[in-house]
C-alpha cells in the first residue's frame, strides 16, 4: 500500500535512528564503566602507595586497620614486592545496617625485614552512581535528539516539499475541459522542482493545443453539417409528395428519412457536447428537480405509444443551482434511455432521494464491457436507431457540475444514478 513520501520517511528515520543510538548508548555505557574500572585502579593504586608510605614514614606509628580505607596486616614469611589484582567485597557497617560494595587491592610489601600486606579500599557505590547518573543523563540527551531529529526533519520536508505539494494539487484540480490555465511556478528554488515545472508545462501546452482542435473540428464539422442535412430533409420531403409514389419508394425514403433524422440528432449533439466542454453555458439558476421530473415524464409518456410501466418516488423539493437547460437535457436522456432500452412490456422505477436520482430499467444484458458504458458512440447492438451520445451527454453535463454518476446492474435492472453534490 503506498504512503506519502513524508510518512515513509519519519518510518525509516524511527525505524533505524533509534536503533542507530541505542547502539551508541551501550558503547558509551561500556566506554564509562570501563573508564571508570580504570580510574579506580589508579586511585587504589595511589591510595596503596601513600598509605605505605605513611607507614613506613611514621616508623609504623599509624593505625593498621581503618575500616573502608585500609588494611595493613603483618606478615612472618618475607615476600618480594608485588602488585595484586583488583577485587570486590562487601563491607558490614553496623550504624547503616548494611553491606557496602567496595573495590579493593592487596600488595605484599617488605619492611626492617617483616613482610606486610597492604589492602586499600574504594567505594564502589560512588562509582556505580556516578555511571548511572551520567547513562541517563546521556539517555536523555540521545531520546531529545532523536526527538530534535524527527520533528526537524519533518518541518524541514514538509517545506522543501511544499512546492511539490502546491504543484500536485493545482495538477488534481485542472480540467482540460474548462479552458482552464495550468500555473506553475516557474521559480520554486529547487532545480529538480524547476525541471519538473517546466515539462508539465510543455505537456500540458501540447494537451491543451490537441484537445482545443480536435474541439474545434468536432464544432466546425458539425455546425458546416447543419445545412446539407436540412437540404436533404426537404428534398425528401418534396419526393415524399410527388404524386405516383411507388409503395417501395415511399419505404426506400422513409429509411432514408429515418437515417437523415439520426445523422441530424447526432450532429446536434456533438455539438452540443462541444458547447458543454467549452463551457458555453454559465448562466446559472435554481432548477427545482422534483417539479421537473413530472412534467417531463408527461412528454415522453404522450410521446411514446408503448410507455413501460412506471414506478416513481419523487422528494419534494430537491434543487440544484445549474443552467435549467442542460438539467432538462440530463434528465430527458436518462429518461429516454430507460424506455429505449427496456423489453417489451417492460417497468422503470424511479426514486428521487435527497441528492440523489436512480433511475432503473428492465432490458437485456449489455453486449459490451460496462465501464465503457458513458463513452462516446457507445451502444448496444439491439439498439441501432441510437447514436450512443446520450449517455455520454449525460456524463458530460455531471463532469461541468461535479456531479457523481454510476451504473449498475442487478437481476435484470439496469439502474444509471445521480449523485447531485
């Protein structure tokens, strides 16, 4: 599953930041206790010296036991000068009621010819402390860098990114259908930002030059249509009246008429699409839905000998803010498709919801993938008096409102929906 790139980057940082200086807390704990280890050899080391020398200094006039500090015990063999090995103890002190942890080093020494042995006392406790004190003085310090780390890191993202971000929205929100501008900065301060800018902009500059043509020839080509196809319906007119017409001329013209009349609807609505995605409509109003379905539903049901049966469940007083026309247009489509493209003796249920407009139909199965079913020139091969540009007039006319349409089909119901937002 794909995550922002902002997200998937703190994860990497959490993931392996703190494993990067929980590392680096157990060597520095390591480092300390073995630092510490030593000064206390060097300080039992010195301790052991001055108290020998005191020792003998004084002519053996101190005191050979202090409890905690040394201990200095008379020996009778005679042993050569040796250094010992450092060592743990506990000492009992009856006034704190407790054993005292301590380091401690034996030497053998030799004096006016008596061998002694001399062992010197460190507190440990002091030691131990002191690590501890200072491990999580060092712990503090590694969790608010880590802290310091991330949060900077992610403000510093979130900036660099920001032009990034802009960009793709204004990207998300542009409509090459509306004629609508693509700016860009052109001057973001980052050369990868700039580069980028830069060939979406050419990109879009080559869109909108094919898409404006191909436009433009769909209306050229369309309105230049007008006139050769009224000449021809009024010629067939005028052949139609011609006296002595033949029953199989009267049919031959009669197809021919019907042809004329599909190749006419077809090319009123090109260009009417071409209106729609020039955006040639912006006079707005409040069309009242609930009071308009009725009265269309009128005409067709006048219009059409054998109109299906018919269920509806109308909300009062639904109303969108849209030129009134292409409301009249979406509905009368959706409409027509229900009844075109029903079997005989077929139903239709109607439901009129807040915001939302389902229409179903009974009708055979789709020849062709659903998907496309909102596509251009896309019909079904029982209907071939069709010219498959309703549906897509429909779609057209949601696309300029944001409106969201959906079909479906479910136990023989073909159901086309309207989601009015």
């Amino acid at each position: 599953m794909s995550k922002p790139l902002l997200q998937k980057n703190t994860k990497y940082l959490l993931t392996w930041l703190p494993m990067v200086l929980l590392g680096c807390s157990v060597l520095f704990f390591l480092l300390l206790r073995m630092q510490a280890h030593h000064m206390q050899d060097k300080q039992l080391q010195l301790k052991q010296r001055n108290v020998w020398s005191s020792f003998t200094g004084t002519g053996g006039a101190v005191a050979p036991h202090v409890r905690g500090e040394y201990d200095i015990v008379k020996r009778s063999d005679t042993l050569s000068v040796g250094q010992g090995a450092l060592r743990d103890t506990s000492l009992y002190y009856p006034d704190r009621a407790k054993l005292l942890p301590f380091e401690t080093l034996t030497s053998r020494y030799t004096w006016n010819g008596d061998g002694y042995e001399v062992t010197v006392y460190v507190s440990s406790t002091e030691i131990s402390h002191l690590i501890v004190k200072v491990f999580i003085a060092e712990a503090v310090i590694l969790l608010l860098l880590l802290v310091a780390i991330v949060v900077l890191n992610r403000n510093s993202a979130k900036r660099l990114w920001q032009p990034f971000s802009a960009s793709l929205q204004k990207m998300e929100n542009y409509d090459i259908t509306r004629n609508q501008p693509l700016d860009l900065t052109a001057e973001t301060g980052i050369t990868e930002f700039n580069a980028l800018h830069k060939v979406i902009g050419q990109l879009v500059d080559r869109s909108n030059s094919a898409y404006n043509n191909q436009k433009q020839f769909v209306e050229n080509a369309s309105h230049e249509m007008q006139t050769p196809l009224a000449i021809i319906r009024s010629k067939l007119e005028l052949l139609i009246n011609e006296p002595g017409l033949t029953e199989k001329n009267a049919a031959i013209l009669q197809h021919i008429t019907e042809a004329n009349d599909r190749l006419s609807l077809m090319n009123r609505t090109l260009l009417l699409l071409a209106r729609i995605e020039n955006n040639q409509f912006p006079e707005t109003e409040t069309v009242n839905i609930s009071n308009l379905l009725p009265r269309l539903l009128a005409d067709l049901q006048q219009y059409y000998d054998s109109f299906p049966s018919l269920e509806s469940n109308i909300a009062a007083n639904l109303t969108v803010v849209a030129n009134r026309s292409l409301i009249e247009i979406l509905l009368y489509n959706l409409l027509t498709n229900a009844v075109v493209h029903n079997t005989e003796n077929g139903r239709i249920r109607m439901t009129l919801e807040p915001s939302r407009l389902s229409i179903s139909n009974t009708g055979k199965v789709l020849q062709y993938d659903p998907e496309t079913l909102f596509e251009r020139f896309r019909k079904d091969s029982y209907s071939t008096k069709t010219t498959g540009l309703g549906l897509a007039l429909v779609k057209e006319i949601c696309i300029l409102y944001g409106y969201t349409i959906s079909y479906e089909h479910s136990n023989g119901w073909h159901t086309v929906s309207i989601l009015f937002a």
